[in-house]
C-alpha cells in the first residue's frame, strides 16, 4: 500500500514537472509560428521562380505538422533516442529543401536551430547545426552562376549563425536543467512536508495514546484495584464484623462514585475532581485516609515549609505521584506497618515523599513497571525529577521534586 502511495506521488510530481514545460512551451509555440509566417513571407518575395516558391513553401509547411505531431511530445519529454533523432533528421532535411529551393528559406534556421537543441543532446545537436548552417555556404560554392565574392558574404553569415545557435543551445539546455531541477526540488519539498506531517499527526497520536495510557492507568485501575481490596476485605469481615464488612462496602461506595467521576472529568479533560475546591495537601489527606481504610496501616501525613497555592499542572503531577506511590505500597509493601507522606514546600519547588517500612527489594537488575515509567514521564513533562529508593528490610521510598514555575505549553501537555 505504500509503495502504491508512493508511486502515486512520483507519477503526480512527474505530471507536475511536464505540465510546467508544456505551459513554458506555449510561447515558444508562438515564437515558431511567427518564425514560420516571416519566412513564408520573405520565400514569396524572393527572386526565386513560383515553382521553387512554391516548392520551398511546401517545404516549410511540412515542417509544422512534423514538429506538432511527432517532435513537440518529444521536445517536451525530454526523450533522447531515436525517435527523437529521427525527428531531428527530418528538420535538417526540410531545411536543405527550403534552401535548396529558395535562398531566403534560411531563414527558418531561427525555428529549428532551438528545435534541434531542445530534441537532441548536445554534441549531436551541435553536429546538426553545423549541417545546418554550413549547407548554405556548399550549395553557393557548388553554384555555377555564383555572383564573385558571394561565398565570402555567406561564409561568416553562416559561422556567426553557428556560433548564435550553439550559445543558444548551451543557454536553452542550462535553463532547461535549471527549471528541471527547480521542479524537482519543488517536488521533494512537497513530499517532505507530506512525511512531516504525516510523522506529526503519528508522534500526536502515539503521544495521546501514552497519555490516555497514563490516565487510566493512575485513575480508573488504581480505583478498580481498591474496590476489589475492599470488596474482599468485606467479604472476610461479613460473619465475624458485620459493622466492619458495612464499612469497607461504604467505602467501596465511595471509591466507585470518585472513580466515576474521575472518568467523566478524564473525558472532558478537566481538572481531578479531588482538586476541585481543595489543596494540594488535602487531596493527598484524601488518598491518605483511603489506604488506611483499605489497608489498616499507620499512614502519617505531614508538611514542610508554608503551604501555597500552586499551579494546577504541579498539582495534577504530584497528586497522580502520591496516588502511584500509595498504590504500590498497597500492592507491594508486605509487612509494612507505617507509612509516611510528606509534602514540602520550597521557595521555588514543591517535594513530595512517600516512605514505608516494608521489606523492601534490591534493586539491581528489577525493572521499573509501567505505573513508575508513567510517572517518571508525567513528571519530566513539567521539568521534574523522580528518585525511588528501597533496599531489603528497609522500606521503599518514593521522591518526586517539581518546580513551582510552569510554561503555559507544559501545562497545556500535562
């Protein structure tokens, strides 16, 4: 498929190159047309007897529908090959008839000197031109009735011809290679902007889809993962501690109705709704309470520095962090029995640290999941820095450094 594209695309660019020459090439079919009617003109007013004239003229003539049937395609094309030296031959034949039959036909060289050169390379061109040019002077040698000293009034008439009619050439096939080129990098510029744009719209849609990864990722299977923990945990306590088992239900509840509201805010792409009307620290105190009421476990929550308002990109950032790092002590920290949460502002950056007393791992060779490779992305989105720690037998820990200051586009990412 996309090699079909980019045959396409070639075919297009090629088409476009061939139709800038054919409109270039509507003058030069009004310069051949004048050329054709002048020497018609100066043929008819020669001193040539009417059947010569008539014969030179018939000569000339077929010279149009040779060059418009058989030699424009090719002279447009660009196509060197025998095709195209056939048609070459032909004008250098008609040419010699006109001359041949009337002196002033010679005048048509102005028509199929630039012919020859457009149809032909240029050392076979230049070749015919000199057949071209130099016929003149061998048929007035050839002469008998000659007037003295005409030859040498042809002669340089005939060189100077050349001489225009190369340098014509070599200006005709430089601007023909310029136009070309200018055409075919026009073309690759235009395919260029095509690949970026088309990488573009891919790098957005990998980046929404990272994101959208991201969010659920923090939101609905983290609230999906307690209800489950306290949904079991009901179903333990419901002979033994109705009120217990009534409890975790309630706060299953409650989980459910966040969690729902998280997805509806998720898809309007507004703000967390545990932000909404609140701080920072108290939607940590949230997330907080929640592992208590899951887990049973000492959850202290403390803060440094003075609290401030802080933009609401950090807020999300850290607010996703805390939530991360409380999901894995729940899935992870075994036999942890405290865990602390400390929130500490600065003068230009805002540190959160969540810290529990469970085993532990080492950490040589253990590789990062999925919720800490989303939240080490979600933190640098907004210049950040995430450390986790954790050694056997000495708790985990989790510490995530934010600046305060964030750019309008971060926040707009986040």
């Amino acid at each position: 498929m996309r090699d079909r594209h980019q045959t396409a695309r070639q075919q297009s660019g090629d088409h476009h190159e061939t139709g800038s020459r054919a409109g270039w090439f509507g003058l030069w079919d009004g310069f051949f047309a004048a050329s054709y009617l002048i020497t018609c003109v100066l043929l008819f007013t020669s001193e040539a007897t009417q059947a010569q004239r008539f014969i030179a003229i018939g000569a000339l003539t077929l010279i149009v529908p040779w060059y418009a049937g058989f030699g424009r395609r090719l002279m447009i094309n660009q196509v060197y090959g025998p095709r195209s030296l056939v048609f070459a031959l032909g004008l250098v034949l008609l040419l010699c008839v006109i001359t041949m039959f009337g002196f002033m036909g010679f005048f048509a060289l102005f028509a199929v000197a630039p012919m020859l050169i457009m149809s032909l390379p240029m050392r076979r061109a230049v070749a015919l031109l000199a057949v071209s040019n130099l016929y003149p002077v061998v048929m007035v040698w050839a002469r008998d009735d000659a007037a003295p000293g005409s030859l040498w009034v042809v002669l340089p008439i005939s060189l100077l011809s050349l001489t225009l009619s190369v340098l014509l050439g070599l200006w005709i096939k430089r601007v023909t290679r310029q136009s070309r080129d200018r055409a075919r990098l026009i073309e690759e510029l235009r395919r260029s902007r095509e690949r970026v744009a088309r990488l573009s719209h891919e790098a957005g849609i990998s980046a929404e889809r990272e994101r959208l990864a991201r969010e659920i990722h923090d939101t609905l299977a983290q609230s999906l993962t307690s209800i489950i923990s306290l949904v079991q945990a009901a179903e333990s306590k419901l002979r033994d501690a109705p009120d217990q088992a009534s409890g975790h239900l309630s706060r299953a509840g409650q989980v459910a109705r966040e969690s729902l509201a998280e997805a509806r805010e998720f898809v309007a792409a507004l703000t967390p709704p545990t932000l909404r009307g609140g701080s920072l620290v108290q939607a940590v105190r949230r997330q907080a309470d929640g592992l208590v009421s899951e887990t049973g476990l000492e959850v202290r929550v403390s803060i440094q520095g003075e609290e401030e308002p802080l933009p609401m990109p950090v807020n999300v950032v850290l607010l996703r962090t805390a939530q991360e790092a409380i999901a894995n002590v729940r899935k992870h920290a075994r036999r942890a029995q405290t865990v602390d949460v400390v929130v500490t502002f600065e003068q230009d950056a805002v540190r959160l640290l969540v810290r529990d007393d469970g085993e532990g791992f080492a950490q040589d060779g253990v590789r990062e999941g999925y919720g800490l490779r989303g939240m080490r992305a979600r933190v640098a989105e907004i210049d950040g820095t995430v450390t986790v720690g954790s050694r056997p037998g000495e708790g985990t820990f989790v510490e995530v450094s934010v600046p305060t200051a964030v750019e309008m586009e971060e926040a707009a990412s986040v």
